[in-house]
C-alpha cells in the first residue's frame, strides 16, 4: 500500500446473538468480513451488542416445521477461526462474494446442517445432537430467518437479500486492480518458497549486516546530497519505492499461499488521505494464528529481500539513489507497524490477541465516554480478560489520537489548500517550462509531483463523502421517514396473500 497495507484483508463479520453470548465483530468489514480490506481486503467489518445469558429465548415466531432452509450460492463452511480472544469459540463462513463472517458455534451448526433437503425439524434433530443442547425446530427457523438470513448466508420462505457489506468509515477508497487474483496466484505459488525457514532466517540475518556495512561506510550523508534536487535520481527513487511497494504486497500473497489459503487481487486505493496498495487475503482466515502472522508479516520480509538486492546494487555501482532507497524503506517498514490504522501493525495485533476486528470496539468505549453505554454493555465484551485489557488500552489510545488528527486536518485545511494551490501552479509552470527546453526527466518530474499533489485532496473528498454516507444512514435510522399507506411498497405473505 503507499504505505503497504494489506487492507484488502477485511475483518470477519459477526452476527448479534440475543439467545447466546455473542459480540458482534464487524458490522459490515461487519458483516462483511466484514472485513478479513480486505480482502482479508482488507478486511476488509461494528458495535459490540447485546449479551444476553445463555439461559435466555428471543421471542420466537411460529414457523412451519416442514419448511426446508436454503444455504444460499457460493456459501462454504470453513471451520474454526483458530487463536481465537473470545471467551467462547468462534466460526468462519465464506460467501461467494469472498467475504468472510464469524459466527458462533450454535449458528456455524445450524448451517453445517442445512443441505437443501432437510426441513427444519430434522435440521434440529442433528443441530441438538451436534452440540449437546436442545433446539426446537421453531428455533432453527428463528436463527435461519433473523441472523443467517440477514448475513447471505441461508434462507427459508424468501431467497437470499442482497448480502450486507461492510463500509468502514477508516478504509480504501477509489480502489483499482493492478494484478487480478489469478495472476496473483501464480506469482505467489513462485514465491512462497521464500518462507522456508532457512531462507527466512539468512535473509533477515544478512539484512542486520548490509544495514551495519552501509551505516559504517559513512556512504548516507554523501548519497542524500547527491539525490536531492536531482530530476533523474528523484525519479529513480520513486520508481524503487512503487516496484517495492508492489513487491511488499505480492510478500502477503506469497505467505498466503504458503500457509495453504487462496489470495486474491493485488490493487491500489486511497487511505485517508495516502496513497497506498493494498492485496486480498480473506482466505487467510482459515489459516491458524501462526499462518496468518506470516501473512501479515510476509510484506515486511519481502521489503527485507528487496533491500538486500538494492543495497548489493549499491555497493556493485556506488549509485547514491539507491543508499537512500535503503534508508526510505526502513522507514517505511516502522510505519507499516504502527497498530493506528489499517495497516500491517494493525492486523498484527489483530491475529497476536485473536480479535479480528479492533475498531469493532470502538463503538461502544465511545458511548461509554458519552454516558449512553447500552445496559450490560461494556468495552471487550465476550473477550477472554487479558485479551479484553488489551483491546481497552488499544481503543484508549486509537481513539483520541484519530480524533486529534482529524481535528487538526481540518483546522489547517484552508492553509493547506492555499499551499497545495500555489504548489501545483509552481509544478504546471515549471513543467511547461522543462519541456520547452527540451528537459523530459524535469518535466516528468514536475507532472508526477502534482500528481502526488492532488492525491490527499482526491483521498480526502472520498472520506468525507463515506463520512456524510453514513451520518446520513445513521440519520435516517434514528428519524425514519412516514410513508403515506398508498405510497408504503405491497407486502404479500408466502401464500401470496396481500399484507399490507
């Protein structure tokens, strides 16, 4: 990603339980893995919600007993989500869309048991000896109609609704496709035999060494004045951070694939305001923790490689673009590690505390600030203790840091729009003026810099048109609209009788 995210990987989606602990962890990366960006786009996903006791019945309509449930097209059961922080177990389903949910153990029953065949009494039959407690078939039909129903996963009466996405509001925007999933799969089948152990091992050893060599030629000082200002070595270093980026997401999909899950595409967006790649890897959700550490790992190895090969570059031809390359992408990679966004040091805490979904929690530490906490409602609910510490102090810091960031952009955006307008008539002119004189790597140069320029400004115009999305959705929930009765949609029940 500009910086190299894998947002593609979305978090899982999980559904609100009434009738048995659960916590929703995405609501749309919720319920959408939701969601893991992807992918494991990012991720690719919302508010905790209500626990109720174990011992506690929703109110459940009557249903037809020989009703036959549906799982809808493309839907596969993919097991337990492994390394889970959850204080009970926690399973994945996919949909065709590619999207991954997590799902409790009764639901992941239920839907294990519906083959298009069996009514809902013997659907409960085999869900109540399945999992030792009993199921009525009225019940059943209450989980298919109200929660698998609503995530696209199975239906009884009505066909599958469109599916819930997730849309989160911290997330890629103007997103495009550089590599799609079936070449990425290829690339990363070459390349997965990079994360044998001692391959891992040598790399990431001989990296320390050409880090010290290059710090102790005294070669940095000399190769930063010789780049700066310098058409040909500025262009240079842009064309090595992109290619490594590149590299970066194609370590994702390698790692991915060398754990035994499938990648997706590799494509680029806009986070926030920055540029940046992103590759899809949901299907490392099926994986175990340790499989997807090294798929959230894989793209800083892959920066670790890539440094190799440019500093043995360096030191073949004294080339000074390339010893400051060195120096931008270990930068680079320390920024990749910060847990705050949607980056690799995000999804790493992630998986290290088994939580898919951080910003899930959001929600509620907020309403918690604002004294409107739901009753029995609390921050890390249905987390295992030191998991749900953990996750507390990650929100107490996430939190106020976002908010001071996004106070302060807008506090300096009319400075920065007047800067960013005299800035680009700077780069048009003296674009204009080098290729007028026949200087082709200036006026690149000049064009590629007000490029950039305009990046954060396009980055910035999406997020506030997601952000005025969802107030408007949020909006219209707490202040629904009257429909005059002759204008309300005709509503029929499943023997086609009008309802309404």
């Amino acid at each position: 990603m500009s910086e190299a995210t894998h947002v593609g990987q979305a978090a899982p989606t999980e559904p609100d339980l009434p009738t048995e602990p659960a916590l929703p962890v995405v609501p749309a990366q919720s319920a959408a893995p939701a969601p893991p960006d992807a992918a494991r786009t990012d991720g690719k996903t919302s508010s905790p919600a209500h626990t109720a006791a174990p011992g506690d019945v929703a109110p459940i309509a009557e249903v037809d007993e020989l009703s036959v449930p549906q799982l809808a097209d493309g839907v596969a059961l993919c097991g337990r989500y492994e390394g889970v922080g959850y204080t009970e177990p926690r399973y994945l389903i996919a949909r065709a869309d590619g999207q991954m949910i997590l799902v409790s153990e009764l639901l992941y029953l239920v839907a294990s048991h519906i083959d298009g065949r069996r009514d809902l009494r013997q659907v409960a039959e085999r869900v109540t000896a399945a999992g030792g407690a009993e199921i009525s078939a009225s019940g059943v039909g209450y989980l298919v109609n109200d929660k698998l129903h609503r995530l696209g996963v199975a239906a009884l009466d009505e066909t599958v609704a469109e599916a819930p996405h997730a849309d989160p509001l911290i997330s890629l925007a103007m997103r495009g496709v550089l590599l799609p999933a079936g070449g990425v799969r290829k690339l990363a089948a070459v390349l997965a035999p990079l994360f044998q152990p001692v391959i891992v091992v040598s790399v990431l050893c001989a990296m320390v060494v050409a880090d010290v060599a290059l710090v102790a030629s005294g070669s940095l000082d000399p190769a930063f004045h010789a780049s700066v200002g310098d058409p040909a070595h500025v262009l240079m270093l842009l064309a090595l951070i992109v290619t490594s980026t590149f590299f970066h997401e194609s370590g994702h999909a390698a790692a991915c694939h060398y754990g035994g899950a499938r990648p997706g595409a590799i494509g680029f967006g806009i986070l926030l305001i920055f540029p940046a790649f992103y590759t899809n890897v949901t299907d490392a959700y099926r994986l175990d923790r340790a499989g997807r550490l090294r798929t959230d790992l894989g793209g800083l190895y892959f920066n670790a490689i890539y440094i190799l090969a440019v500093a043995g570059l360096f030191w073949a031809t004294g080339f000074a673009p390339l010893a400051v390359f060195i120096v931008l992408s270990h930068v680079q990679m320390l920024q990749q590690l910060l847990p705050l966004i949607r980056l690799d040091g995000y999804y790493i805490l992630g998986d290290l505390v088994g939580v898919p979904n951080l910003f899930a929690h959001v929600r509620p530490f907020l309403r918690k600030l604002m004294g409107k906490q739901r009753p029995g409602e609390q921050v890390g609910a249905g987390l295992r203790p030191q998991v749900r510490l953990l996750v507390t102090c990650w929100v107490a810091v996430v939190v106020p840091m976002l908010f001071l960031a996004v106070v302060m952009l807008f506090l300096r955006i009319p400075r920065y729009l007047g800067t960013a307008l005299q800035r680009g008539h700077d780069y048009w002119i003296s674009g204009l003026d080098a290729f007028g004189q026949g200087s082709v790597l200036a006026g690149l140069l000049a064009v590629l810099s007000l490029f950039v320029l305009l990046l954060p400004w396009m980055g910035g115009i999406a997020f506030t048109i997601r952000a005025g999305r969802q107030l408007g959705r949020w909006y219209r929930r707490k202040h629904p609209r009257h429909i005059p009765r002759h204008r309300a949609p005709v509503t029929r029940n499943r023997f086609g009788l009008r309802t309404s």
